[in-house]
C-alpha cells in the first residue's frame, strides 16, 4: 500500500512537471513567431521598425 502510494504521488509530480513542459513549449513556439513576424516587419520597413524599437 505505502508503495503504491509513493508511485502515485511521483506519477503526480510527473504529469506537473510535464504539463509545466508542455506550457514552456508554446510559449517558446509563441517567442519564435514573435521574432519572425519582427523580422519579416523589419525587413521590409525597416526604419520604422528601428525607430519604434528606438521608443
């Protein structure tokens, strides 16, 4: 019984650990299309997009 019940609480922690994870992943895929999008922004205004980053 104690056993079973040390798995489950570590199968707990593991499912927090991987939803934890999984936010980390969008939010780093969400970062990588930021970047894009600025870049393909600067490229073609750049001014523009030098000045905002200025203010």
């Amino acid at each position: 019984m104690k056993k079973k019940r040390g798995h489950r609480r570590q199968s707990l922690e593991v499912s927090k650990w991987v939803s934890c994870a999984r936010e980390r992943e969008s939010a780093r895929e969400k970062q990588v299309l930021e970047v894009k999008e600025r870049m393909r922004v600067a490229s073609t205004e750049n001014r523009s997009a030098s000045e905002k980053e200025k203010r």
